[in-house]
C-alpha cells in the first residue's frame, strides 16, 4: 500500500490528535540533556526515564516512544552527528525508512520539525534544499509497486505538517517537490512494470496519455515510419518481436528558452539478448532496460509541471530484444539512418545499435547538447558499483555541470576515461563500426560506440545508467523497486542550466 499524502507547511504551534505522531531531530553534542527535557516539558509529554536514558546514551541513534496516554501517540526521536560521515542524503533516508515503517502503524498525521539549517553548514545548498530532501525522502518510503499482489492493504490518508520557521518557503519548496516526486513515481511505475504488459505500444500508449496530460507533445513513429526513415538500427534490433518497434519523440517547448537540449534514452521493454541469449538470471532485471527511456519521460513530464526554462527533446527508441526466425543476427550488417554501417558481433549489445538511430535522429534537431541515458552495459557496473552512474563526454563544462547537480542530489555519476584509444577497439573489417570490442573496457566502448553518431560539433554526454536506476543495496529507498534515475539529478541540472 501507499498513503495518500496530504503534505502541508505547517506554521509553529504543535497540534496533536491521536493517532498522530512527531519526528524531531537532536544535534549530538553539549546540552543534549537539557533540551531533550525542554522539548518534552514544552507540550507536557511525560517522560520515561528509561527511555530517555536510552536515548541520551553515546550509540543511541534514533528511539521510537510510544505514549501510553499522551498526545501525539508515537514520537520519533533521531539525534544527528554532524561529522564527517554525515551525507546530504541523510533526511532522504531517515524519512524513506520512517514513512514505509509508517505503514505497520495505525497513524493517520505526522508533524516534521524541521532543525535549524545552521546546524547542517557546507552540506545543503539552502535551507530550501535541505527541506526537499526531507520531502523526496517521504515520497520516496512511501512508494510502492504492489498492483499484481491481492492480498495487500487499503491506501490510507495521511497527512504531513512540516514545522519551519519559514512558512511561506516550505510551502513553496512542498509544492516544487511534489511535482518532481510526481514525475519519479510516473518513471518507476513505468520502469517496474512487467514486460508482458510493458510492450513498446503500451510504454508508449502510457506516456502518450500521461505527458499530455501536462500539455506536452509525444509523437510516436510507427514501424512504418521507422521504414521511412531507413532507421534499420531500430527495425533490426526489434524485428524478432510480435510487438512492433517504435521510437517516441516529446516536445517540450516553454516560450523563454534559453537553449535546447535533446535527450535520448535506450527504450529496451525487454532484453532476452536476441539470439547470443543471456541466461535465466541475467533476464531477470530486464524488464528495467527501458529505464533510460522512462527517464527522459520523466523528465520532461517534471520540465512541463515546473515550467523550466529549457527547449527539451526527448527521444526514446522502443523495442523488444527477442528470438524469432527473423532475429537479426551475429555476422549481420546494418546500415543505420545515418549511413554509417554496423557489423553485428553480439546481439546482446543492442542498446547501442538502436541509440544509434536515435542518436543521429537527436544530432539533426541541431539541439544546443544532447545527453542520454541507459542501461547499456555490465561492464559499468563491474567498474562503479550499483550506485553509481558511469559518465562518458569529451565535454569538461557538460561534465562538471551533471557531476554537480549528481552530488547535490545524491543521484550521482562518475566521469570515465573517454580516450581515442578506445575507437581501434571496435573497427570492423566489414563495416564502419563493430557493436562489441574486447572483453576489457567494456563501458567504454559502449560509449565510443554511440559517439560515431552523434554530430561531433554537438556538446554530448553519455550516461550508463545500468547500476543506479535498477534496484539495488545501497539507501532505504532502493532496494525494493527500481528508482527513477537520474530525474532529480536532471531536473536539478535544468534549473541550473
Ligand atoms: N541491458 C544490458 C546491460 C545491463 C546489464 C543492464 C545488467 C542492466 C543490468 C545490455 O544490453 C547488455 O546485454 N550488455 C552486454 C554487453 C555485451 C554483450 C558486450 C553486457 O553487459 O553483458
Ligand atoms: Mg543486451
Ligand atoms: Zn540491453
């Protein structure tokens, strides 16, 4: 289940009901005695001293209190050491975890007291931003992909008050998060829906409905004008599929753009490999290789509801990767819409034989950058781990505006070795360019791969995206479902641009 959040700023006067609960946070350091005691006195709570010995002891980092007879019911208490352990994403996590406990607990309000921002100096931007982390943390706990489960519970209301002693700021910070978080639950439901319902037609279908919603143009070329368009990349890749291949095209156009960024993502509904087939455990998560593509759904549809300033393009090629008798094949050469051939080496390095058409496709919008992202290769995932995104550009301006917005956010990238060095390794004898180079290196190539189709006077970065936007072990918020990356990255990186 998810709660029906009804998040409001509240202003200082605390008021409890029943069932209600209260999150505060203590600094670590002198006086903890003393304002643990002032803060219970201040609305006549009674004391446990057992607890409050509990909490005042050195390893104790957070105590949940249950009133017996008291209001609010259950206050939880966390106490914060502001060292050099302590991360931006601290607020985000405690929250994640908080909300989604919340939902084995009878509340149906909670009051947030927001601490002081000068106890936080170096790691928030602003104290706004340090409020939002508070918000993306409790939509972030609170969502949840559980429609093909029948035994599961009734959404419930519950509303949020967020006590800082800048009202008309949180509220406005409450209502710009929300949009994004809005944007974010779109891409994850996209992203954790099954293959056997997320078809290239549906995934389309889906956003065409939603993104219209928010007065956006999504136009979807069929495979007929695929054809047209001689992107035999994308007709090959997809041609093994009873669902067609397709590749959608958003427009976003504000009237005081500043400039115009195209943005592609790899729209794989399902990666069996083709015919050089991956085994049972690697297909698993392929259902997630179209996160890319749900990205930069997402995204646009947050660009539209918080009116950025930005022209954006978003172009999402969709196809399933399958077996048939008219699977493409190893040994095969495709002659993409560029012109540019390719020889096929191994089907399952598809992602970037179909961001080759889309990839040309952005470049001849003539867009001020073009970034993309996907979910293309393991080998960036053996280099970074699950939690972070491998970042590929030649362009050190581009890259330090996405590492910066990835820091902030919490939504992070690393930049890789994007050397020359690495073009010999994917020659081909027969055509332009071979889909698969040597065994090392692996994310790289992948990325030298796609450069061949972009026009090199167009600023471009590259984003792997195979570890972050997949489920993983890392905060409370990713390790149940697939997770949205990098919206918030990218919508940080927008405001900014
Ligand atoms: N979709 C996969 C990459 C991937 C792997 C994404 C794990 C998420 C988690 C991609 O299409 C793929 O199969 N890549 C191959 C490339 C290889 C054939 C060169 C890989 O990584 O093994
Ligand atoms: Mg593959
Ligand atoms: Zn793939």
């Amino acid at each position: 289940m998810y709660f029906k959040l009804n998040i409001e700023a509240g202003n200082d006067a605390l008021k409890f009901r029943s069932e209600s609960g209260l999150v505060k946070f203590f600094l670590e350091g002198e006086n903890l005695e003393k304002l643990v005691d002032d803060f219970f006195a201040s609305f006549n709570f009674p004391q446990n001293s057992l607890q409050r010995k509990t909490f005042l002891d050195k390893k104790c980092n957070e105590l949940t209190y249950f009133s017996p007879f008291g209001e609010p019911s259950v206050i939880f208490l966390n106490k914060v050491k502001v060292d050099k352990d302590f991360s931006a994403d601290y607020f985000r996590n405690v929250f994640a975890g908080l909300i989604s406990d919340l939902k084995h607990k009878k509340i149906n309000s909670l009051n947030i007291i927001v601490p002081s921002f000068s106890h936080f100096p170096g790691h928030f931007e602003s104290d706004e931003y340090m409020i939002q982390t508070i918000i993306e943390g409790i939509h972030l706990g609170n969502y949840s992909f559980d429609k093909f489960k029948s035994d599961k519970n009734k959404n419930q209301d519950l509303k949020i008050v967020i006590h800082y002693s800048n009202r008309e700021l949180t509220k406005n910070v409450i209502d710009k998060t929300n949009k994004i978080m809005n944007s974010v639950y779109f891409t994850r439901d996209l992203v954790n829906e099954p293959a056997n319902n997320l078809t290239p037609e549906e995934f389309a279908r889906k956003t065409k409905s939603e993104l219209s919603k928010a007065g956006l143009k999504v136009n979807i070329m069929n495979k007929k004008e695929l054809q047209k368009r001689k992107m035999n990349a994308i007709l090959s890749v997809g041609g093994a599929s009873v669902h067609d291949p397709l590749m959608m095209v958003i427009s976003y156009k504000p009237k005081n753009a500043k400039k115009k960024i195209a943005l592609v993502g790899k729209g794989v509904t399902y990666d069996s490999g083709g015919l050089s087939i991956k085994p049972t455990s690697s297909m698993m998560e392929m259902k997630a290789d179209m996160a890319g593509g749900a990205a930069v759904v997402g995204i646009l549809k947050a660009a539209a509801m918080l009116n950025l300033p930005v022209e954006l393009t978003g172009i999402v090629p969709c196809v399933e990767n399958m077996v048939n008798g008219s699977s493409y094949k190893p040994g095969d050469v495709i002659v993409s819409s560029s012109g540019k051939t390719i020889e096929v080496k191994d089907t399952d390095a598809e992602g970037r034989i179909i961001l080759a058409d889309a990839l040309h496709y952005a470049s001849q919008q003539k867009p001020d950058e073009i970034i993309d992202f996907a979910t293309l290769t393991g080998a960036v995932v053996v280099a970074l781990g699950e939690i972070i995104a491998g970042l590929f550009t030649k362009n050190d301006e581009l890259a330090d505006r996405i590492i910066n917005s990835g820091n902030k956010t919490f939504e992070r990238v690393w930049r890789m070795p994007f050397f020359q060095d690495y073009n010999s390794m994917i020659k081909s004898e027969i055509a332009d360019v071979a889909n698969l180079g040597p065994r090392w290196g692996g994310a790289i190539t992948a990325g030298k791969f796609l450069e061949n189709f972009v026009d090199e006077k167009i600023p471009w970065a590259h984003l792997d995206i195979a570890g972050p936007a997949i489920k993983h072990k890392c905060n409370n918020y990713t390790e149940k479902y697939d997770t949205g990356f990098p919206i918030r990255m990218m919508v940080d990186y927008l405001l900014n641009t």
